[in-house]
C-alpha cells in the first residue's frame, strides 16, 4: 500500500494528463489536513465542551453508551465485542433483513451482534442516536469550516459589484 504523498507525487491532472505540480500537491495535503483533520479535532473539542457544560445532556450520552454496551456484551457473539475492541471479524457479504431500519435501531443492532457478521461503522454510529445528536448540535453551533475563507484567482463581477 502506497502513502497518500506517494500517491500524490504520482497523480494526475485528470484534464490534462500532466504530473501534479509540487504547488499542487502541497494544496492537497493542505486541504486534506485542514478538512479531513481539523474539522474533526474542532467538531469533538466542542462537542466535549457541550457535554462539560450540559450535566444533563452528558448523564442522557452515558445512559446510552452504558445501555448499548451491555447489549452487545451480552450477545455471544465475537463479532460484538471484536467490534468494540476494533478487532477485525469475518465480514459481511452484504446487508442482512434487519440492516438499514434506521438511526438508532435496537433491533437491528442485537441482530447483526448476534448473527456473527462484524458491524459496520455506519450501523454502530447509528446505534447510538444521542451521540449523533450530541454531534450534530456541536455541528449546528459551532461549525468547523465556516471561517474559511475563499478569494477567487482572479476580479469577479456579479450583478454589477465587483
């Protein structure tokens, strides 16, 4: 497996064919870092403030977490746990009846627990709708790429401002 870099150095432009010039491979590491990193860091920082400053809210997640935890601890199946300790079980072939009912679905999580096929990341963050919600407030208020400002190469007119 190559590293990102070494992949970049030899990229494409997809217009021309030409090698990424150095200027543009380090426009992408940049972006990447700053989208794919910070935004991250940025969006738990507050999410963790939210819930430092919220007792309630912080109680209401750990009820979750704790209730979610017992459930799949108390499956016998590995791939429960596996999943929890990130350790890699046989995988799925595809979705099982019980995936796909949705954010927060019991049911479908003690189901693909039990069944013996790891679970997805998408179906363990859906399983724990309060954690999302934490997230998507932390989100709504403080958005980590709103400050980003962008400048156009060269002067724009539009609707006769410049």
């Amino acid at each position: 497996a190559k590293s990102f870099l070494a992949q970049l150095l030899q990229g494409q432009d997809l217009s021309t064919g030409d090698s990424l010039t150095q200027q543009q491979v380090i426009a992408q590491v940049f972006i990447f870092l700053i989208a794919g990193y910070e935004t991250t860091a940025t969006t738990l920082t507050f999410a963790l403030y939210l819930l430092a400053v919220n007792p309630e809210a912080q109680r209401k997640l750990q009820e979750e977490v704790d209730g979610q935890a017992k459930l799949l601890s108390a499956t016998s199946a590995p791939s429960a746990a596996h999943t929890l300790q990130g350790d890699k079980p046989k995988q799925s072939n595809g979705p099982t009846a019980t995936s796909g009912q949705g954010r927060g679905s019991t049911v479908s999580l003690q189901a693909r627990a039990h069944s013996g096929v790891a679970l997805s990341s998408e179906e363990l963050a859906h399983s724990f709708p309060y954690a999302c919600a934490v997230v998507d407030e932390a989100l709504r208020l403080y958005p980590p790429g709103a400050n980003a400002i962008r400048s156009p190469p060269e002067e724009v007119e539009v609707a006769g401002y410049k």
